[in-house]
C-alpha cells in the first residue's frame, strides 16, 4: 500500500519535468488515452466533472477542452503549480474552473456536487484505492459516473514480453535520465503498475465501493485501461 508522504515527495521531486517525462516514456500515447476517458464517459458539454490526483492537468483541461466544468485537484503543490500555468494559457473557454489541494481521501466537497469524477493513473497511488473510489463515488450526484485511467498489462504473450522488459529495464532508466530523480519514482512506477488490480479485479474494487454497472474499455492492446461504473439512483 502506498504511503501518502511518500507519494506526495515523490511527485514534488519530479512535477518539473513530469509532462517531458510522460510524453516519452509513453511515446505519445498518454494523450491519446486521457482523450478516451472523456468518451468513455461520455461526456456532454456544460457537465461538472472533478478530475482526481489531477497532477500537472492533462485530463482536467481535456475534459476542459470538451466544454465541461472542469476542477482539479491533487494534494501535491508543485504538480498543481504546472496545471495552473497551462490552465491560464488557454483561451478563457476551454479554461478548466479551478484547480485546488486535495486529498482524494478526503474530497472538499458536498455529496452530489459533480455529473462525473475521473482520475488518470492517480488511483494505483492512493493509499487506499475503495476509500479513494467510495470519495469519488459520494461526490457525483446519483447517476453520475466515476472513470478511472489506469495501465494494464497486456495479454498478448509477444507484447506482454516487451512490455515488461520495457517496463522493468528501459522504463526506470530513461524516467531516472529525463527526470534525474534520484528518489526512485521511476522505479515506483513500474513496481506500483505491477501489483495494482487490474481489469476484472479493478471493476470489483468499483464495486466495493459501492459502484454500479462497472465495465472497462481497453487501450493499445491492453496496456491501458479505462474503467466506469455508476453511482446509484436509489
Ligand atoms: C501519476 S500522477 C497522474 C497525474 C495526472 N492525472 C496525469 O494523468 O498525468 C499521480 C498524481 O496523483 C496524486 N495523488 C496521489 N495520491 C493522492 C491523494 N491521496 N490525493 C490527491 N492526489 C494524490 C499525485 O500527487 C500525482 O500528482
């Protein structure tokens, strides 16, 4: 289980160059992926969304993009400090509404108060995962929907092959490179990927956390997952 501290100095050491980072080592996919959260939610114009362990802003000011009422929010300040400075560059429409410091443990929000909460490859780092999906679950409106990003592990035996070669040998050292963290975040990563549920085992944490109708979609060849359930009606 990951410990919040940790979690928190780990993302201040490398919010400088995160959005580098995540650009190459995912070799451009990343945006690709956040895009097909907001389809997977499918999300409408005008919809309040709050975007969950929102780091630098990437998928807050995508689903910003789309005409939402987009918050992030994440308790690293640093991170946040990037996802403020791209929010003021874009034009005042597409402009997500606010980005605040928040535990995704402990949502500063009234219960109901969003059509949709998402969150992009933040889960696997919360403490505790149900806790973080129940919080989420509390602050969408009855209806509304909780879409998780996630990586997966390919099943495909030859890219499954690849995957955790890049994963366990090319991936830490090239995020050491770019980032120079010499902290370890980037041998975190693959270690925190490796023994999160996934797929099946993902939508039953939804479902302990009260959610309903969870399905998943997947993303280039399994390596990505997106994953939606519902908060109930009744
Ligand atoms: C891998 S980054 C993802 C950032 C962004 N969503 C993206 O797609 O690039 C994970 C983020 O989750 C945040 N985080 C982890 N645990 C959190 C928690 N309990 N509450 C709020 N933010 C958290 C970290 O600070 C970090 O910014």
């Amino acid at each position: 289980m990951p410990d919040a501290a940790m979690v928190q100095q780990m993302f201040a050491r490398v919010a400088d160059r995160y959005d580098r980072a995540n650009k190459v080592l995912s070799l451009g996919t990343d945006r690709r992926w956040r895009n097909a959260v907001a389809a997977v939610a499918g999300l409408s114009a005008g919809e309040r969304v709050l975007d969950v362990c929102a780091g630098t802003g990437d998928l807050t000011l995508a689903l910003a993009r789309r005409g939402a009422a987009a918050v992030g929010a994440d308790f690293c300040a640093p991170m946040l400090v990037h996802a403020r400075r791209k929010g003021a560059a874009v034009d005042a429409a597409s402009r997500p509404r606010a980005w605040l410091a928040a535990d995704a443990l402990a949502l500063p929000f009234d219960d109901a108060s969003f059509d949709l909460a998402t969150v992009a490859f933040g889960i696997r780092n919360v403490a505790d995962p149900v806790a973080g999906l129940r919080e989420m679950a509390r602050v969408v409106r009855p209806g509304g929907r909780v879409v998780v990003l996630e990586f997966c592990k390919p099943r495909v035996p030859l890219l499954r092959t690849i995957y955790f070669c890049y994963f366990r040998h090319v991936l830490p050292r090239l995020g050491r490179w770019i980032t120079s963290d010499k902290g370890g975040a980037y041998s975190y990563l693959p270690a925190s990927v490796m023994g999160f549920p996934e797929r099946e085992a993902f939508l039953d944490l939804m479902r302990q956390a009260g959610l309903v109708q969870p399905r998943a979609r997947y993303l280039s060849l399994g390596i990505a997952a997106v994953y939606r359930a519902e908060r109930t009606t009744g």
